[in-house]
C-alpha cells in the first residue's frame, strides 16, 4: 500500500494560532467572571450575582467549547493521509476514513488542467466584469449564462486532453451540452493577455475550411462553495463545493481548489492534495490496471468517538440539551432575582413546620448547581448505554429534565416563603 502525506501548507500554524488566540481569549473572559464574582463590598457583599456576570461565565463556557473544536481541527490537519492500494483510495482525517473504490472512480486528473479548459471560454460566458453587468454593458443576473459547444469545439479550444483519463473526462462532459460557470467564489483568473486560436470556417463549393484566426479569451472560473463554521482556513480544507461539471465537490486538502488532484466517481468529486500529485496519478492508473482484489464500499468510516449513536440520536440529543438548558434558566432566574433576596434564607422545615435549616442567600445556587451535576453524570452514564441499549439511555437523558423541573419547583417555594 502506498501513502502520501498532503502538501505542507500553513494551515496547521494558523490553526495552532487560532487555538492559541481562543484559549488567551477564554482566560481572560474566564479571570473577568471570577473576579466580578468572587468582588465584595460591605455595603453589598455579592455584587457580582448578576446576570452581567452570568452572561461572562456563558462567553467563557462557550469560547472553551470553540478552543476544543479549534484543536481538534487542528490535530486532524496533522493527520491527513492518502493511502492507495489495488482496493480504493483512503483518506486518513484524524477520527475519520473515506474510502473511494478504485472501482467507482471514472478519472483522476488535477484541477489545473479543469481550470484552463474553462479559462480558456471552452464552457460559459464571460464573467460579469461588476455584478449585474458584461464587459460590453449589457445587463445580465448574477450568473453566467451557459452556452454550449460540439464536441470537436471543445477539444480544439481546451487542447486539455492529454491523457486518457483527461480525453474520457471531456467527452463525457461534452455529452452533456451545456456547463455553466458560475459567479459566486472564484478561482485565480487566468492572464489577461489575448492569444489566437486558430478556428475552421466551412467554405462553398467544398473547398477546404478556410482558417480564420480569433482572439482567446481568458475568462474567470469560478464555483459554489459550502462551509460550516470553523470546516476550513486557508492551508486547510474539510469544505464542499460545486461546479457545473463536476457536480459536488469534497474537499480533503491542504491547497486551494486549482492546485488540488480531482478523483471523480459517479456520485461526488474528491479534492486532494497529496505531496507528490503526479506520482500519485501514475500510481493510481498502475493499481486500476491491476484490478481490485476484494469490494470496498464508497463511504466514510467513522473512529468510535464520531461513530458514537448519540450523534445520530436526535431524540436523545433533544433530551439532554433540554434539560441543560432548564437548568441555565435557573441559574439566569436566581440572579435576576438575588438583590431581592434577604441575606438569610429558611431552606428547609422540620415535620412540625418549624424551620430547621438556615443560610445565607448565596447558597440558593447549589440547587442549579447540584441539577447541573446531575445533567453531567446522567449524561455520561447514558452515553455509556446508548450503545447498547437505547431506551435505557433515553431515561436517563429524560431524567435530566425530571430533575431540574423538581428543582425549579425547589428555587420558587424558597423565594415565595422568603418574601421576595
């Protein structure tokens, strides 16, 4: 089996970077919550009981959340790997493997030769030069119109078939008719400078075509691109996109789109970007010629984390983020109400009705604190279940919300016999 690793880039310094700047970040939010809280005066012995403060401690909750998102995006850039054997193609990413077969791949060219096909105004119409507008100032939408072009154009104008996967690649494309180039993200343009195509013109009487030269336009290519927060940086990309001929495009790379080898199946398009890309193709058309030698599946395959049936589970995902967030309810419904409160609280009566139980008003907290707790370890025992039993699982998520509602009853019964 062969391997490579992808193209150094800087995607993995911005990414520890990016880690570094969230983790300052969540400090300092983190020291401002503390100090506001633990901050003391005599004429008020708990200023920081407030929902300023509550707000700080959600901003350091959730930049902690993002500094662990950032270093686990981080760790999977150091991760990736392209393996190839006689099977499929494999691509390592850090919890995760997508497997293409060998057997679903029709071809496996680079994007630059994709991109000067296109460039060269083998497929689309010029790009607008400001939206809404041609070059000539004729008002269009925001896309460019398709156009269509004869197979022989095609292969005259993009002269981009040199290789039998390339020749295949263009003739199936030609077969649909019409590629659209789209405004939305572009690629780099190509040079501005005109060069001349040589175009043959039928003549009457039979004679031979007479050659005619025309300027070749170099246009821009461009194409949609899909992103969810924090998938991709420059140096690094775990992103999708899509172009008009070639569908969906996946993206497990570490350089932008034009420098990227394309292995196309039926269904999607991959993006890569391995160290030695043209060793890479040789090696690849050595092992199609092979043959595989046992059926493999396109798909990813998940690391047990990921493969987890929680994150599939939406009822038990509901469960559980209903129950924390009853309980940040309650910790935003005590301080909203703390300065109302008297310093001492009566928190819990004998059978007789006589109050056996005294405190000060800060610790009305422990009650979210305690359903907090609860969420955290019902949480976790569930999630230990999950995988093999579902519904106990389930009962124990739903519990988290049993728990905070019997708080919540709790926190109101103090406060209404408090007087406040």
């Amino acid at each position: 089996m062969m391997n490579w690793r992808a193209k150094p880039s800087l995607g993995g310094a911005i990414g520890i970077a990016l880690s570094i700047l969230a983790f300052a970040a969540f400090g300092a939010v983190l020291w401002q919550t503390l100090s506001a809280a633990l901050e003391s005066y005599d004429d008020d012995p708990s200023p920081g009981a407030n929902l300023g403060t509550f707000g700080l401690g959600l901003a350091a909750f959730g930049l902690a959340l993002l500094v662990v998102l950032l270093a686990y995006r981080t760790w999977r850039f150091f991760q990736v790997r392209y393996y190839l054997d006689r099977n499929a193609i494999k691509i390592e990413l850090g919890g995760k493997r997508q497997v293409i077969p060998l057997a679903n791949v029709r071809q496996v060219i680079t994007a630059e030769s994709l991109l000067e096909a296109l460039r060269q105004g083998a497929y689309g119409e010029e790009i607008p030069t400001k939206a809404g507008e041609r070059s000539d100032g004729t008002k269009v939408n925001a896309y460019s119109q398709p156009r269509t072009q004869t197979i022989a154009q095609r292969v005259e104008t993009t002269n981009a078939a040199d290789s039998d996967e390339e020749d295949s690649f263009w003739s199936e494309v030609a077969e649909s008719e019409v590629v659209e180039a789209e405004v939305i993200e572009g690629t780099p343009a190509a040079d501005s400078d005109n060069h001349s195509v040589v175009s043959k013109l039928p003549t009457e009487g039979g004679q031979k075509p007479a050659e005619k030269k025309r300027p070749e336009v170099h246009r821009k290519v461009a194409f949609k691109v899909k992103t969810r927060p924090l998938t991709s940086w420059p140096g690094f990309y775990t992103n999708q996109g899509w172009l008009a001929s070639l569908g969906e495009i996946q993206f497990y790379s570490t350089e932008p789109f034009a420098k990227t080898v394309l292995v196309r199946t039926a269904n999607k398009t991959y993006a890569l970007s391995p160290a030695e890309p043209k060793q890479f193709i040789t090696e690849y058309r050595l092992r199609r010629n092979l043959g595989a030698i046992e059926a493999v599946e396109e798909g990813i395959i998940r690391g047990k984390f990921l493969s987890h049936p929680l994150w599939h589970d939406w009822l038990g995902r509901g469960l559980i983020l209903t129950g924390v967030l009853a309980n940040l309810a309650l910790f935003a419904f005590l301080l909203s109400r703390f300065a109302d409160l008297p310093p001492i609280l009566r928190l819990h009566y004998n059978k007789f009705g006589v109050v056996d139980r005294l405190e000060s008003a800060s610790a009305i907290f422990w009650l979210p604190a305690i359903g907090l707790f609860t969420a955290i370890i019902n949480s976790i025992i569930g999630a230990i279940l999950h995988p093999l039993e579902r519904v106990p699982a389930l009962l124990l998520y739903g519990s988290i919300i049993a728990v905070q509602l019997l708080i919540w009853i709790a926190a109101i019964g103090i406060i209404v016999t408090s007087g406040a």
